[in-house]
C-alpha cells in the first residue's frame, strides 16, 4: 500500500494504491500452481483530480529480475477524470511460471509523458509449485506426440 507523492508538475496528488493477488473465483491467494490462473486487482484511491494514467504491471523473481511486463491506458479501460475509488483487473488465464516464488510491482505513469506517479515495488508476493509436472521458474507446456516410424522398412545403407 502506498501514497502518490504531491507532483505539482501533473495533476496527481493524494492518492493510494493497493494490490490483491486472487484466484479467478475471487478468493485472495498467495500460493499458485503451475499454469494455474490468476487475477490481479488494483485498487487506487483518488482524492483529487486525476488524468488516467498508464498502469504497468512487472512480472519479477525471488532476485527482482524482470521476467515479463504488461501495460494499460486506464482512460481506454474507462477512467474518468475525478476523485473516487478506482479498480484496475489483470487476469492471467493460465500463469506462465513452474516453481518458485515471484512478486508482482506494480505502477501508475503519466500517460502522456511516462514520468512515474506511484510504484508498489513487492505489491503482491506469491509462490508457485509445480505438483510434478515441470521444475525450473518458466512452466514449458505443449503437445507431446509421437510418429511410428515403419520397422519392417528395409534400412538401405
């Protein structure tokens, strides 16, 4: 959790956010498995005026290394300039990760000049297990298949 810091070169100013790590059913989670979905919400509380901001959202490890970034302009999503409380979705449908424990940082930009508003940097820390099917901190998943290959064919050398 944490305060926007007074920026008088933007119009953001006392502001909070706030990040929850849930499952798809809405329950609040900190351990995931492999592949498992999950949601991300943001929670920002805005008491004065604010121009929508850009929310950009780290994928890091147990080190702090970037694993993976998204991004989204909250006025496409339908921010509306004003005071209130905002709520920010990300759903990952099947998370990309097979073992390890991992967190979240979270951000509000400027949309329009990229100068940061406010961060959470370890906003949601979560493990994930693997359950036997993969280890490593990236979940590799695919189809297996497999071809007969004719035995009784003459092998000419």
């Amino acid at each position: 959790h944490t305060r926007f810091k007074c920026d008088w070169s933007s119009d953001v100013c006392s502001s909070d956010l706030s990040a929850t790590l849930r499952d798809l059913g809405g329950s609040e989670r900190v351990q995931f498995a492999a592949g498992e979905a999950l949601r991300l919400d943001l929670a920002i509380s805005v008491r004065e005026a604010v121009t929508a901001p850009r929310v950009l959202v780290e994928l890091r490890d147990d080190d702090g290394a970037v694993l993976g970034a998204i991004s989204a302009d909250t006025g496409a999503l339908g921010w509306r300039d004003g005071t209130g409380e905002r709520r920010v979705r990300l759903e990952l449908p099947r998370l990309p990760l097979a073992d390890g424990r991992f967190h979240f940082r979270c951000s509000l930009v400027d949309e329009h000049d990229g100068h940061l508003l406010s961060a959470l940097e370890d906003a949601v820390p979560f493990f994930v297990f693997s359950g036997g099917r993969a280890s490593g901190a990236v979940l590799l998943d695919g189809e297996w298949s497999l071809q007969e290959i004719d035995s009784a064919a003459p092998i000419e050398g």
